[in-house]
C-alpha cells in the first residue's frame, strides 16, 4: 500500500465522527418540542383583539337590526297611508254617489209634481295641489303657530301635515251651547222637551230625542244650581251646605261623558230606554215609577250567579237567565256608566224634592201655570197627583179651583176620572166650603170656585 492512499484512508476515518456528530446534532433540533408557556403581554394582546371583533361583530348585528327596523316601519307606514288615501277615496266616491242618487231623486220629484228642472251645477275646476317651497312652507306653518320641523320629517311629511291643517282650519266649527254641560246640541225650548215613552225608530227622531235629553238634564242641572244659590249664607257654609253643593258639582262632572255620547248618537238602545223612561216618568211626576225604573237599569233583574245552578241531569233556567243581555245590571259594567246612572239619580231626586216643594211652600202659591220641571206635560195628572197627595183641604180647593179655570179656558186635555169626580164633589160642597175660604183668604166674589153654572165640572 502506497503511502498516499493510507492518508486518504486515514484523513477519511477522521472526518466521518465530524459528520456523525453534525448529523445527531440535526436530528436534536429537529426532535426538540415547542415552548410550553406565553408571556402575558401576548395573551393580553390575544384578548383585547378578540374582543375588538366581538364589539365589531355585534355592532354590525345592531346596525344591521335597526336598518330592518327602519324598513318595516317604512313600509308600515307606507301601507297605512295607503289604506288612508284608499278610505278616503272610497267615502268621496259614495258621497258623490249618494249625491247622485238624490238629485235623480229629487229630478223625478220635480217632474212628477211638474215643477221646473233644477238648473246644472257647471262643475268648478279644483285647481291640483301644488307643491310649495321649503322657505315658504316653513313660514306657512310658523304663521299658523305650528312647529315649523318635527323630528325625523322630510319635505313630503311636512307638507301633508300643512295640508291637513289647512283642512281644518277650514271646516266649520260646532257652536257649544252655554249651561252647566257645554255641549254642541242645540237646545230645545219648553214644549218641545216632552220626552216620548218609546225610542223613535227614524234618525231623525232618535237625534232630537238627544236633544231634548241633553236639554233636559241640562235645565235640571240650572235650577239645582239656581236652588243651592238662594240658600242663606250660613247655610251654605256648613258643612251638609258644602256636601250638596259638592253633589252637585259631581253631577255635572260625571254627566260630561253622557253628552258626549249625546253628540255622538252613540249611546246604547240598552241604557237610553231607561233614562228615556226615568226622564218620561219625572215629567209627569211619577217620581216612585222613575225611580223603579232607575234601580231596574242599575241593580237588573237578572239572576244572581251565586251556588250551583246545575246540580242535575236537567238544564234549568236558572243557568240560562244569567246571561241574558236585557236583564244586565248597566251600572256594574264599567266605572263611567256608573257615575253618569248614580247622577241621574240625584237628579231625580232633586226633581221630586223641587216639585213637592213647590206643592207645599206657603210663600208662593201653587201656580199650574209655572210648572218648570215638566213643562206643561199632561197638567191635569199632575193636578189630580198634587190633589190627592195633599191633606190640607184648602191647598186642595186652590188646585182644584185652577183646574176647573183651566178646563174653563179649554188650556187643558180632559181629566181623569179622579180629578173629575173631585171637582164635582167640591162644587157640591161649595156652599159648606165658602166659610172656609173667606176664612183663609182664598175666596173672591169677582171669581168663584167654578163660576157661575159649574162650567169647570161639565167641560
């Protein structure tokens, strides 16, 4: 062996460790696991940017939630106003179709009775509504002391809301009578507030009915008022003075909603029956059959759900009567109706103390011609009421002397059988009886109890 290739042998030898060792050193790194903990800046890093996203994310959600919102409410608003101009439209086509239909009406009146045809209405030109400038509108509606920009208002909204405006500006309003209630019913005078027993079946009777309730309950009212007021001082500052006074007010408050349903035509056939028949009977002074009647619609007859109603194989009609719509008791149904039902009654019974007192007093003689709280309404049941319900006999002979003078005058509807047959008897009696009238002052010789012939008691 040559001594080159033993130091090529040898130099080899030496080298291959080397590699050896570089080759294990290689395979260390590449086998030497990760780091198995994170300095607390990068983990707080980590969480800030992992809730910047989260914040991110749910104000996206928001934002995109109130757009939707927004949407709907849009469209909601655009499907109202939709519907808005819809109604309208259709109650101007049935107006101008009604309108239509009575001038045919009224043409064929015409030609019928051959009267002239009525002369042709040219159609005026509506001018179209024009839209008005910003600067201008704007100072429209200040000039008409209304918020000249609402919130969330564009330009269309802002002149709609301009137009309507002007729209009722330009209806005509209601005139409000004056009295205790103020109401847009117009009033009716004395004769014309006798109320019927019955609902009026037509429209336009049933809204004069209102009237007359509405003037009714409202000339009450006056005369309670006017009542309280002449009581002496001392009086009215006591204590039972500052409690009727106080009732009073309360009344008049509490029959604010009952007009209104007046105005309205509003009020039920169920309650207006009975105030109709309360007020029909306080007319005539039947004051015991207006107070049945008002504790019918108040308490109601129906039967009371107490116990077991059904307790066998058969229905009974216990169970079925308690449901029955005529026999409910109006006064429990809510707190208003309640109020205006209990005024009603204080009323009533303001009504019955003024007429007996009227009957009674000693200042100023009972006159049938001053009857205020009836207005004239069937005089002669009312004289043979006051006749019969008073004991003191010259009270008697003075109503009975005017009801003769009315019978006279031919300013009363023939009597009853019972005033009658009283008039006949004290004619009988009259000799007997002048004694009695010199002595009380109520005798004048000018005008005797039933004038010469006894005409009174053969009218």
């Amino acid at each position: 062996m040559d001594f080159a290739a033993l130091m090529s042998k040898e130099i080899s030898k030496a080298k291959s460790p080397e590699t050896k060792s570089s080759g294990n050193e290689t395979e260390k790194s590449s086998t030497q696991p990760t780091k198995k903990y994170m300095r607390r800046g990068d983990v707080e890093a980590a969480r800030v940017e992992a809730y910047k996203q989260e914040q991110e994310r749910a104000a996206r959600e928001r934002e995109e939630r109130i757009a939707n919102k927004r949407k709907l409410d849009e469209e909601e608003a655009d499907r109202n106003r939709e519907r808005e101009d819809k109604k309208r439209r259709l109650a101007e086509e049935s107006k101008a179709r009604r309108e239509e239909e009575e001038l045919a009406k009224e043409r064929e009146r015409r030609k019928r009775l051959g009267l002239p045809d009525l002369p042709e209405d040219k159609p005026e030109e509506v001018p179209e509504e024009e839209d008005i400038e910003e600067d201008e509108l704007i100072g429209r509606l200040r000039a008409m002391d209304a918020p000249a920009r609402l919130f969330g208002e564009d330009y269309k909204a802002r002149l709609r809301r301009y137009r309507r405006l002007v729209q009722r500006a330009a209806m005509p309003k209601q005139k409000i009578t004056d009295g205790p209630i103020p109401t847009t019913l117009e009033p009716v005078s004395g004769g014309q507030m006798i109320i019927p027993a019955t609902i009026p079946k037509d429209q336009e009777n049933r809204l004069f009915l209102f009237r007359q309730l509405g003037s009714y309950f409202n000339m009450v009212l006056s005369e309670w008022e006017l009542a309280l007021a002449k009581r002496d001082v001392t009086v009215r500052q006591s204590f039972q003075g500052k409690q009727a006074y106080n009732a009073m007010t309360q009344s008049r408050e509490n029959m604010t909603p009952l007009f209104r349903l007046f105005e309205k035509a509003d009020l039920e056939d169920g309650l207006l029956e009975p105030i109709v028949e309360i007020v029909h009977k306080a007319q005539q002074r039947r004051y015991v059959d207006a107070n049945d009647a008002y504790l019918r619609v108040s308490i109601g007859k129906a039967a009371w759900p107490i116990g077991v109603t059904m307790v066998g194989i058969h229905e009974r009609s216990a169970r079925e009567k308690l449901h029955q719509s005529d026999q409910q008791a109006h006064i429990l149904s809510d707190e208003i109706t309640r109020k205006y039902l209990q005024s009603i009654k204080r009323c009533l019974s303001f009504a019955q103390w003024q007429s007996q007192t009227a009957l009674t007093t000693k200042e100023e003689p009972f006159d049938p011609n001053s009857i205020t709280l009836c207005h004239h309404s069937n005089l002669s049941s009312i004289l043979a009421a006051s006749c019969l319900h008073h004991n003191n006999i010259v009270l008697k002979i003075v109503i009975l002397r005017a009801a003769a003078a009315l019978l006279r005058r031919k300013m009363m509807p023939p009597p009853p059988r019972s005033l009658l047959a009283s008039i006949n008897l004290l004619q009988r009696e009259q000799p007997r009886l002048l004694p009695l009238l010199q002595a009380n002052g109520c005798y004048d010789k000018q005008y005797p109890v039933f004038g010469e012939g006894g005409e009174g008691a053969q009218h």
